[in-house]
C-alpha cells in the first residue's frame, strides 16, 4: 500500500511494526528516500550464506553509506570516511576506573600486527601483563620505521634495526 500523508502507530504497550518475508532468506529493508526518491538511509536484516543473522543499520545518501551498524554477533560498526569529534572528547573503551583491563588499537590494516602493519596499542592500567602500556609499533615490511616529528620537522628515527637519528643535539642528564 502507498499512503500519501502519515502513518501513525498508536497503542498503550509498545507499538510494533513487522516486515515480514514470507519465502526465501533474502533481506528484509526499511528505506529512507528523500523527495527526489534517493536512498538516505536504510535498516535491513541480512540473512543467509554470506551474512550472519542479524540486523544492519545503514545511513548514507544513496550513492555511498556514510555508516553501517552491524548487529552480528561480531557487532561492528564501518564507517566511509573521517570519524570527528567535535571540541574535544574521549575516543576510549567502555570501562571503568579499576577494571579498565582492555585494549585499543588503532591500525595501519584492517587487522592488529606487525604482520599488517603499523599500529597504536594502548592498554588498561588493570590489563595483565602488559598493564598501562603504550605502544607504536611499526609493519614488518622492507624498510619500515618510527618517525617522530616535530613543528612539521623530523625529530627521531628508528629503523628496522633499531638504529635511532636524532635530528639534533642530545643530551644526557646524570652521565651513562
């Protein structure tokens, strides 16, 4: 059915809207269209032999989606470009002070490891044996490196053979 005004669904328990498919194990969507009838935004659930059951939550602007949430068992979230924060905030993992034993890294590929390449690894003062650390770590390729910079110039390298150049003078406080 097509309705040209709105559709209100009313009741004083928690309203419900089904889409049903009734043969196949194809997706089932709900789309946004603007008024040129372009795809802005779509909820779908993915069934079959290619998706794990489940239910994505799709924005975009019909020619690129913006943001996909995966409602998987694997629960991820892909986004199509930068992701801002505005004025500052916490780009973090959900735990709380005393517990805070988890990780984040942030990767060169769309895995953790060396193996892919290089990555930010920060862990939780609470994580076990690797509590509290901080890690740059660069990708096993040919010619890898660590650079430094500062003010738009190079500070420090470390090469893969742990050779370190300075840019400038070093001083040692205290003697070897």
């Amino acid at each position: 059915a097509t309705f040209a005004g709105d559709v209100l669904i009313s009741k004083s328990t928690t309203p419900k809207l089904t889409i049903k498919r009734t043969a196949g194990s194809q997706a089932c969507t709900l789309e946004f269209e603007n008024e040129h009838g372009t795809t802005i935004g779509e909820i779908s659930s993915e069934q079959g032999a290619t998706h794990e059951n489940g239910m994505n939550f799709k924005v975009g602007n019909g020619a690129t989606t913006a943001l996909t949430l995966s409602g998987t068992s694997v629960g991820n979230a892909t986004f199509a470009g930068n992701v801002l924060l505005n004025n500052g905030g916490v780009f973090g993992l959900n735990t709380s002070d005393g517990s805070d034993n988890g990780y984040l890294a942030i990767a060169g590929a769309s895995a953790d490891g060396e193996a892919r390449g290089a990555h930010i690894y920060l862990s939780g003062n609470e994580r076990g044996t690797d509590s509290g650390w901080l890690k740059l770590r660069s990708g096993n390729a040919s010619g890898n490196k660590i650079i430094l910079d500062t003010g738009g110039t190079q500070a420090l390298e470390l090469d893969s053979s742990q050779n370190a150049t300075f840019a400038g003078d070093v001083t040692v406080s205290g003697g070897f």
